[in-house]
C-alpha cells in the first residue's frame, strides 16, 4: 500500500491510502504522473535471505510546476511464520525527483528513490533483534532505467 506524506507541495492527487496513487496538474493534452505498487504476496523468504517484495510501476507524465509530489510512504504488512510472530506493519519512505524537462529524455526523467541505499526497519521478538530491509530496485522494464547503485529508478517522460 502506498500512502502519501508531507510533500511541501500542492499536489493534486487521488489513491491516497492505496496500492495506486496519481498526482500532479497534467498540462493540456498529456496525463499526470502515478506510481502503484503491486506486492509479491505472499513473500518466502529465509533469514538472512534476499527476496523481491513487490513490483512498482511509474508513469512520468508532464504535470505543471506546483503540483508535484516530492514523496510517498511504502506501507508493508509483514507476516512471519519463524519465529511466529504475526503481522508487522513497517512503514519505508520512497522520495520523488521532478526534473524541469529542460534537456534531453534522460535528463527530464523522473525518478522515485530509497533516502538510503540499504533502507531498514528495525524489531525485536523475545529479545531477539531483526532487520527488514529494502535494499533498492532492479530488474526494470520499459522505458526506465537505474542509476549505478541501484537506489534510483528513472523513468523518461510519457
């Protein structure tokens, strides 16, 4: 689920509290930007183990100046079987970059990127400490790309 956070900004948007969220005023004849995330559910993984989460698509639309956002929380209910203990919810900022579209497609790509390249949520069970982190994105299909430490996911406009 993904679920908006103080931006700053006077984004106009609508999704808030979803799996899909759409913001921005489109100038004349193009779509505002959205970002929904789909989740890998249910998720196996083994401690100590890399798994992928979830999905997120990104469309870069061209919004006017004012309405962006600058960034979204990513909202995960995890379920651990071992050691049994249940639904957690961990909350993981995703910040968005605007470019003035003023150079060329990869220079006016929008991106969504992890704050830290290695973002972490920490918890404890029984005294025992655990780490979920979300360790960047990979595996990009249609017209985007990742910067080289993979943090960044870009996305060229239309």
């Amino acid at each position: 689920m993904l679920v908006t956070f103080p931006s700053g900004k006077a984004g106009v948007s609508t999704g808030i509290g979803s799996d899909h969220v759409i913001w921005g005023t489109p100038q004349t004849g193009y779509k505002a930007n959205a970002l929904s995330f789909q989740s890998n559910t249910p998720l196996y993984a083994l401690l100590g183990e890399q798994s992928k989460v979830g999905s997120i698509s990104y469309y870069n639309g061209t919004i006017l100046d004012g309405t962006e956002l600058t960034g979204l929380m990513l909202n995960l209910g995890l379920n651990f079987a071992n050691p049994a203990i249940g639904l957690l919810a961990k909350s993981f900022a995703l910040r968005l970059y605007s470019t003035p579209n003023t150079g060329s497609a990869d220079a006016n790509a929008y991106y969504v990127y992890l704050p830290s390249l290695q973002s972490s949520n920490n918890f404890v069970v029984d005294g025992q400490a655990y780490q979920f982190e979300l360790r960047g994105f990979d595996n990009v299909r249609g017209d985007g790309y990742l910067n080289s430490s993979a943090s960044e996911f870009h996305v060229r406009e239309g």
